[in-house]
C-alpha cells in the first residue's frame, strides 16, 4: 500500500467518524445541550416553539449524516450542505448575540460548535475529495 493510499483512507476514515459523532450530536445532543448550558444553547427566555423545531431539524440532519458515514462521497452535496448551512447558521447566530447582550453567550456556545463541525466536515471532505481526484 502506498503513502498515498493510505493517506486516503485515513481521510476517508476520518470523515467516517466525523459524520457519526456530528450525526449523533445532532440527534441526542442538542436537547441536553439546552438544559445544562441554556445561556449557550436555547435562545430566548421561557417556553418556545423555535426550540423544538430546531431539535427536529437537526436531529433528522443527523440521520442523513449518520446514513453518509456509510459512504461519503456518494453523500458529498449533504456534507457539503451541513458545512456550508453551518457557517451561515452560526453568522447569524454571531450577529445576533452581538446585538442582543442577553444571547451573548452563544458566542461561547453553539455558535464555536457549529463552527467547528464546518471546519472539521469541510477539511475532511475536501481532503477525501482531493485524495480521490489525484487517484483518477
């Protein structure tokens, strides 16, 4: 096996896991998230609906990402969905707890978290994406 090959699969198993932690975050994460760090998870004050709908979006996109650590790049348009999505969720997140001083602690909390889950999806994809077109 060569140097390159297993550099490779090495992204390739890396964006496996990635896909699977995210994917699972995503399912049972967020709500407990909500309840031991609400200033950084729950946004608002109070009862609200947004909470539990947010839940259900990001718990059904954890599925589809759990479903693509089978074979990501079959599955590249999702990733790429979730890590583009997230930058855009976060910015505006960013922006409004900048402008509303009782949200700021999302600036420690879900936005970082989204974030990451960008830089890590994203660096992975690419890296597999770019492993495989040097193999073609």
């Amino acid at each position: 096996m060569t140097k390159e090959t297993t550099h490779s699969r090495n992204l390739m198993g890396g964006l496996r896991i990635a896909l699977v932690v995210v994917g699972l975050i995503f399912i049972v994460g967020i709500y407990p998230l909500t309840v031991l760090w609400p200033s950084g998870w729950s946004w608002g004050f109070g009862p609200s609906h947004y909470l539990a709908m947010i839940i259900g979006v990001y718990a059904t996109l954890g599925v589809f990402l759990l479903i693509a650590a089978r074979e990501p790049l079959a599955h590249r348009s999702l990733i790429w969905f979730t890590v583009v999505s997230s930058v855009v969720h976060a910015g505006i997140m960013a922006a409004q707890a900048i402008a509303e001083p009782e949200e700021r602690g999302h600036l420690l909390g879900d936005v970082p978290a989204l974030l990451i889950v960008a830089v890590v999806l994203g660096a992975l994809m690419w890296g597999a994406v770019e492993s495989r077109r040097a193999r073609t």
